[in-house]
C-alpha cells in the first residue's frame, strides 16, 4: 500500500485532534504538574460526589441489559455468516478478553486490596473486626466481577453487530450510535468529539496501568537482582515493555496478541493453582465459598449504597462508596470503549448471547480466582499472626506487602520470579490491545487488520506519554484526568444501549421468517468507506 492510500485510510480529523488534546493536556502538566494534579483531584471529587448516583445506576443498569441481551432472540444473531466458526478458540478468546479487559492491574490489586477494605470497611463496620474480614474478601470479586464486564460489554455489543452483522468496517463509537444521533452527526462534529474523548480516556487509562505496573516490576526486580527502586529503573521496564508490545502490535492480532495473551494467562493460572496448593488451602477454599455467598446475598445492596446519611446529625461519614465503588465505576466506563471494541472484534463467529456471557462468567471468574487465592492466602498470613501485611502495607509500600506475601510461600524467589514476569506480560498485553484498537478508531475502515505503521505510533504515543509524567511526577494526575475523561462516556452509555434496541429490533423485524442466527445484512466489499453508505 503506497503512502496517498495509507493516507487515505486514515480519520485525519480524529487522529490529529486526538493529538493536539493529548498535547494540550500533557504540557500544562509538564510545566505546572502540582497545580494541574489539585484542579483534577477536585473535578474527581466533584464527579464522585454529584454523579455517584448515576454511575451506580449505570452499573445495575449494564447488568440487568447484558442478561436481557444473553436470553433474548437478539442473543442467538451470529455475529458473522451462518455458519462460519469462531474466529478464535474458546481458551485463545476468553486470554484475549481477559488480558485487554484486566492487565497488570489484577496482579497488583488481586493480592492486597483486601488490606484496605479490612482497614476502612464498608458500612460503618468496625475496622479489623471479624466481620471487617468477611466483607474484605468479598468486596474485591465484587468490584472486578459482572458489574465490570457489564459496563465494559456496553460498547462491545452495538460495535461487534455493525462490524460482524452489518459489514460496517469501522472500529468508532460514534458509528455506534449513529442510529441514534443521526448518520450526518455520527460523521459530523458530534461524532469526531465523541471518537477523539474514547481516545484521550484510552491513553490516560493506559497511564493508570503504567503507574501501578512499574513499581511493582520494580519492587520484584528489587528483591530478585537489588535493582534499585527509583524512576530511572521504572523508565527502562517502560521501555522493555514497549519493545515487547510493540513488536506483538506489530505482528497482529493473530500472531502477536493471540500468543501473547495465551501465554499470559497459563503462567496466571499455573501460579494461581500453586499457591492454592503448597498454601492453606481450607482456609482459601471456606473463605472463598463464604464470599461467594455474601456476594450473592447482597448483591443489590451493594450495587446501590451511597452513604446519603454520612456526616449528618454526627453519623460517620467513611466515604467508600465514592473512594471504591463510584471510582471503579468510572474507570471501567472510561476504559469501557477500549475493551468493549477489541472484545467485539475478537467474537467473529460467536453469537451475540455467546459474546456477552462468555465475558461476564469468564472475566469475573478470572478476575475472582486472583482475589479468592492471592487475596485470601494474604488475609491468612494477616489473621494467622505469620506476616504483619498491614503493617508493611502501611510503613513502606503495597508493593512491598505483596512480595512480602509470595515470600511467605515455599520457594519464594521462584514465586517472585513468576510473579514479576506475569506483572510484565499482562501491562505488556493490555498495551498490546490498547495500541490495536487506537489504530483501528483513527482509521475510516479497518477490514481484518488496522495499518502496521498506525499500530507503532500508538504502541511509541501510549509509552511516551506516562514515562516522561513518570519522570515529571505527573502520573497521579493523568490517572485521575483518565476518569474525568470517561465521564462524558455516561451519556454516550445510554446511547449506545438504546442504539443496539433500536437496529436490533429493526432488523429481527425484516427478517423475523428467518432464524435470528441467519440474519446478515450484506454489504458490497468495494464500498471501502462505509461511512457513504446511510444506516
């Protein structure tokens, strides 16, 4: 492909204002990051406060549509031919999913999140009580469970229908609710605002991932080889990290990220069965079982507390919901788009009720193996007086309470190798995913694989930036700026819902003599620009 055809593929309106509102952000930032770190915590702040209702009303909400979707004959569409077989295999699409969806974030929560919860219960409990405990353990598979991959499948289900059923090859969300909108204002300004806020949340996601990745490959190098902790060493993991996704970026989905990300969850799972075996294991399973139940039992509750009475006629005002759950809400929505697209890109040949319930009982049991094994062997070591964990959490880090944790294990330096080269694999398959789906939003058609060149730029644009706020002290600041970004996403949320009922409906309507499986709008393959051709 010469270079006016390259040229011509791409969305030079988004690409560019993407860019522009990248560097608008991140100079101010660079010049002053104090000042612009205060102005963002308070817009958080403000977000957490007057939105917190929504945000948990968005939540319940994703859930309750995504089981409508799985048991409803929309459901049964087949997202590609009739009988064409999965694009993927079953184990190869739940890694994939699992990877781009959860990355390094898991390794780091899934051992010590439980500490905090113990320390600041929910519900005004008692701190480090028994009942405390109980709660801890539950509150982690909660907040990475259905939920989560319900708000993430939001998108993933009005794409993946246009992308596998219409033959629209464009990777946008404001394709996706163009049914909505209007094709003129999906091609229009609307639409170019809501592509380039996707994009700006991806990349200020993608610095979150960074900031709790780096020192935690940090730490681990530390205790492996004494490499020093500090910036510097953290900047050269980046650097190994990009070369590694890069070069799967580079490879494609097929032959990079499918390896990569298959790989990732062996060691995943290989370790995960390990500890659950050489550690207490009845403790792990008994705990496990209990917080299953609990979460089963109060699911709604949980779903829908906000701590209204807090601070009033000298009720305690503990701040939970906002610091937990209203916060982990709006960073699964602002990552929402980037996950759901590549989710509905990788599901060619499943039906849609497949899509939707592989990833809600795949991703919140993958998800709750971490919490239920590493995150209880920790709250054993804890209870059972072996390994002061809060005290190291408190006194120096949660890095270093969490290879305080795998040191406790039998072979230790061998656990924290595993661990170190898992933290590096999953930041370098969620950066491997993020960059796909980057270059697929900033081109106008993307029929199997987006541009080799477009997927380095962004593989070098989502390293460059965080490194040198990293450097800068910045990082905290674009973490939180990553969900004030995904805030517009509230709207554009519901608009996608109501998108996907509406051609949803429109469609089993014109072909409802036929099995839903069998529908498929055909669409000419020379039109290369779908975005000439009306809804």
């Amino acid at each position: 492909m010469d270079f006016k055809d390259a040229s011509r593929l791409i969305d030079k309106t988004t690409f560019f204002s993407s860019l522009f509102l990248l560097l608008g952000v991140t100079i101010p930032l660079l010049i002053r990051p104090e000042a612009g770190g205060v102005i963002v915590n308070q817009i958080r702040r403000f977000l957490t406060d007057v939105l917190g209702t929504w945000y948990l009303a968005l939540g319940l909400g994703a859930f309750i549509f995504m089981v409508y979707i799985v048991f409803s004959d929309f459901g049964k569409i087949k997202l590609g031919e009739p009988d064409e077989k999965p694009e993927f295999g079953d184990f190869a699409w739940i890694s994939m999913l699992f990877c781009a969806g959860i990355g390094a974030s898991i390794v780091y929560w899934g051992p010590i999140e439980w500490a905090f919860y113990y320390q600041s219960p929910p519900f005004m409990i008692e701190p480090e009580s028994v009942e405390a405990m109980r709660w801890a353990s539950t509150y982690g598979m909660y907040h990475w469970g259905p939920v989560a991959w319900s708000i993430y499948l939001i998108p993933a289900v009005p794409i993946a229908y246009f992308y596998h059923v219409r033959k629209k090859h464009v990777l946008k969300l404001s394709r996706a609710v163009a049914p909505v909108i209007g094709t003129t204002a999906a091609r229009g300004w609307p639409g170019k605002i809501i592509d380039v806020l996707f994009i700006f949340g991806m990349l200020g996601g993608g610095a979150t991932s960074l900031g709790l990745a780096a020192p935690l490959i940090n730490e681990g190098l530390f205790r492996l080889f004494e490499v020093p902790r500090g910036i510097w060493p953290q900047i050269l993991i980046l650097l190994v990290c990009t070369a590694i996704f890069g070069a799967s970026a580079y490879s494609g989905l097929k032959k990079g990220i499918q390896r990569l990300s298959t790989l990732n969850v062996a060691i995943a799972l290989g370790l995960l069965v390990y500890v659950f075996l050489v550690g207490p294991t009845t403790f792990i399973t008994e705990s496990s079982f209990e917080a299953v139940g609990r979460l089963a039992s109060n699911f709604i509750q949980m779903s829908t507390w906000l701590e209204p009475f807090g601070g009033m006629n000298g009720y305690e005002d503990t701040s939970f919901p906002a610091d937990w759950t209203i916060f982990y809400w709006a960073w699964w929505l602002a990552f929402a788009p980037t996950v759901g697209i590549f989710i509905a890109r990788i599901s060619k040949g499943r039906t849609i009720a497949n899509m939707v319930g592989g990833s809600l009982v795949w991703g919140s049991l993958g998800c709750a193996l971490f919490f239920m094994i590493l995150g209880n062997f920790g709250s054993f070591l804890q209870l059972s007086g072996q390994l002061d964990v809060i005290s190291i959490l408190n006194n120096d880090s949660a890095e270093a309470a969490i290879f305080s944790i795998l040191n406790e294990l039998p072979f230790g330096w061998i656990v924290t190798a595993v661990f170190t080269f898992l933290a590096l694999i999953f930041l370098a398959t969620t950066f491997d995913s993020i960059s796909y789906i980057l270059a697929s939003a900033v081109q106008t058609h993307v029929d199997d694989e987006p541009m080799r060149w477009n997927r380095l730029f962004w593989a070098a644009m989502l390293s460059l930036m965080p490194v040198s706020l990293m450097f800068l002290g910045g990082l905290n600041t674009v973490q939180t700026a990553s969900i004030v970004g995904g805030a517009p996403l509230l709207i554009i949320a519901v608009l996608l819902c109501w998108s996907i009922l509406i051609v949803a409906r429109r469609d089993l309507h014109k072909h409802s003599t036929f099995e839903p499986s069998q529908i498929n709008i055909d669409v000419p393959k020379e039109n290369i620009d779908p975005w000439n051709k009306e809804d």
